[in-house]
C-alpha cells in the first residue's frame, strides 16, 4: 500500500525532485502548466509550478523514507493541524483530476479556467490590495476559501489559499474572485502570519 505525503521544497525545486524521485522508482504528482516568457528578445516556453514549493510523493511499503525526508531539496513534511503527515486519498484523485497526462501537465481546460493561458496584462477590471478576503467563486478551487490577496500588479494575480494545513500561493483569474467583505475591506483577522 502506498501513503501520499505532500513535501514543501526548496524554491523552485519541485521539478528536479520530481524528477529524481520517479528516477527512483517513488509515485509522484507535480503539477505543472507551460508559460511563454519573454527576454532578451527572446521568447522562450517554461514549466511553472501550479503549486510553487509543493510536491506529493507517494511511498510504498518497500520504499525508503529516509531517502526522501533526507533530501537537500525537502525543506519538510506538511502536516495537518492534528499532525497527521499522510494526504488522504480524496487528495490524490483531486489532483490526478486536473492531470492531463502522467507527467503533471495541467489540462488545458483547468489551465484556461485558472487564467494562465489568456495573455496577461493590465485588464480593465478591479485590483485589490494586499491581504484583501476574497471569495472563489469559479473554478477549480470553487468553495476552497477564504482566499487572501498576496499580490496584485495587472499582469500577475496571485492570491493564498489554506490546504492541507498550509498557505499556498496559487495564480487565478481575476474573474473567479469577489471580495469576501462588502467593498473589499481588508479583514482585522489578516496578519503578518497569513502571507
């Protein structure tokens, strides 16, 4: 029987860690999308994480813990509230679920639905300030919430979302997204420890 574990990496290391662990024989979920980016004149296609600093690995019976706990690019183990390490396998299937192919590339209707393949830019629409509640109201994170903005500058909307016990910086679309309190107030509760 394999238990599923979600590890907070190192920045930008998900993919080389999803990467070295398949090598090794571990299920894995890294979900990804690709993203065009432009510099030095030169338009080059990346891998972007949809969860930055996060990866799920599954460990089997016959497999080293150690191994994975012990890697330099595990920053550690996320944990629930009770302390409970294991992801429940609800989980898994949800994140299978925007999978298009074995190897985490998002599919292109979850990738349109979140906003990342539309061009971005400075829309004609309403921005809102750091640490703002808002609520999902669309999309594949509909009635996982209160969402908190973590950055807002035209070209990039990313906000914080609590899952599995932890904050997680996700990118949406604007439009799947209206402020929790009437006119966008910013809510006493949010804090320093919320971003």
């Amino acid at each position: 029987m394999i238990a599923w574990y979600c590890l907070q990496t190192a920045p930008r290391c998900e993919m080389f860690l999803h990467k070295q662990l398949r090598a090794k024989g571990y299920d894995t979920i890294h979900l990804w999308y690709p993203r065009m980016i432009r510099h030095a004149r030169q338009v080059t296609e990346i891998c972007m994480p949809l969860f930055e600093q996060y990866l799920f690995v599954g460990i089997g019976e016959d497999q080293d813990f150690a191994y994975v706990r012990d890697r330099r690019e595990v920053v550690g183990f996320v944990t629930s509230p009770g302390g409970q390490r294991e992801v429940h396998l609800q989980w898994i299937a949800f994140m299978r679920s925007f999978m298009a192919d074995n190897s985490g590339l998002v599919r292109p209707e979850i990738i349109e639905e979140f906003g990342l393949a539309a061009p971005k830019g400075k829309a004609n629409r309403a921005f809102f300030a750091r640490g703002v509640l808002l609520r999902i109201i669309d999309g594949p994170f509909i009635g996982i919430g209160p969402a908190v903005v973590d950055l807002d500058d035209g070209d990039i909307f990313r906000v914080l979302i609590k899952m599995l016990g932890r904050h997680t910086r996700v990118e949406l679309d604007p439009a799947h997204v209206e402020p929790l309190h009437p006119a966008g107030g910013v809510s006493p509760s949010v804090g320093k420890d919320a971003a």
